[in-house]
C-alpha cells in the first residue's frame, strides 16, 4: 500500500509538473507573441511620430516663409487690377516725359500683353522703359525698338525718338487644390 501511495503521489507530480510545464510554454508563446505584436505597434507608433514632427517642421517653414510667399504674390496683378496696371504705366511715362499710346492689350489665362508706341527724346525713352522693367511686378519686356524719324533735322533741341515696346505681365496665378 505505502508502494500504490508513493507512485500515486508520483504520477500526481508527474501530471503536475507537465501541466506546469505545459502552463510555462503556453505563457512563453504567448509572450513571444505579444512582443511581436508589440514591435509592430513600436514600429506604427514611431512612423506616426516622425510623420507628425516632418508635419510640424513643414508648417514651421511655411510659416517663416509666408512673409516671402506674399512678397512674390504681390508681384502678380488680378484680372480686375488690370486698368490700375495701364494707369500705372501711364504715370510712369507722364513723368519720364514720354508720349505713350497703347496699340493692343490682351490677356489670357496666365499674361496680359501690351504693345505700346510712343516718342520722346532717347533720356526719356530710355528713362521710361527702365522705370517699366524696374516696377515691383513679374513682368518682361518681349521686344523693344527705338528709332530715329528719317525727318528729325533739329539741331537746336533734343531729338524726338520714336519707340515700339510689347511689355507682357504676368496675371494672378490660381493656388493649386491639394489633393485628397
């Protein structure tokens, strides 16, 4: 009898230890699996975070650089300034001392393109374009042609020159949508 209790004894600390074992590696696997899951939810929560801060940093610049953004949109005109931009023109060669008619403006989507004409002596031809290609805008000057009238025999005064210029200013872009 004390044989039968001892190997039941034994076979109850066989069974126990194989369920502790069995427990054991059960908790092992499922801490293998947790630390995998874990490693990816590290990895997902670190892409976040570097997303966030490249984010962060690109607001932080637009910000800084909203003041030179501004700067280079006051450059442009607007559909609806177009006649203010004329009279400017205008101003610039009343007081370069310059006759100026304007032959054509057209505008499209992305210029306006004006041809002009006018006359006055080279000094004030050439002081009137630069104060036109000097104005605070994006614009350029396409072509330009200064000549001398064949009947122009004045010895007395300043000769009168005749000048052709097509000026083509660039209009208010449109922002592009950022996409979805």
């Amino acid at each position: 009898m004390k044989n039968s209790l001892s190997s039941t004894k034994v076979i109850l600390l066989a069974i126990f230890a194989i369920l502790a074992l069995a427990a054991w590696i059960f908790v092992l696997q499922q801490s293998y699996s947790h630390k995998s899951e874990v490693a990816v939810i590290e990895r997902e929560a670190k892409e976040k975070s570097d997303e966030s801060t490249y984010l962060l940093s690109i607001r932080s610049a637009l910000r800084d650089a909203e003041g030179d953004i501004q700067v280079i949109r006051n450059r442009f005109i607007a559909k609806d300034a177009i006649s203010d931009y004329i009279g400017l023109i205008e101003g610039k060669a009343e007081s370069s001392g310059v006759n100026v008619e304007f032959g054509g403006i057209d505008d499209n989507e992305e210029t306006l393109s004006i041809r002009m004409s006018g006359s006055g002596t080279w000094a004030n031809i050439v002081d009137f374009v630069s104060a036109v290609d000097s104005m605070p805008y994006a614009s350029r000057i396409d072509s330009l042609n200064i000549s001398k009238p064949v009947n122009s025999t004045s010895t007395t005064t300043a000769p009168i020159w005749n000048f052709n210029m097509h000026l083509v200013q660039y209009l208010d872009f449109k922002e592009v949508e950022p996409q979805k």
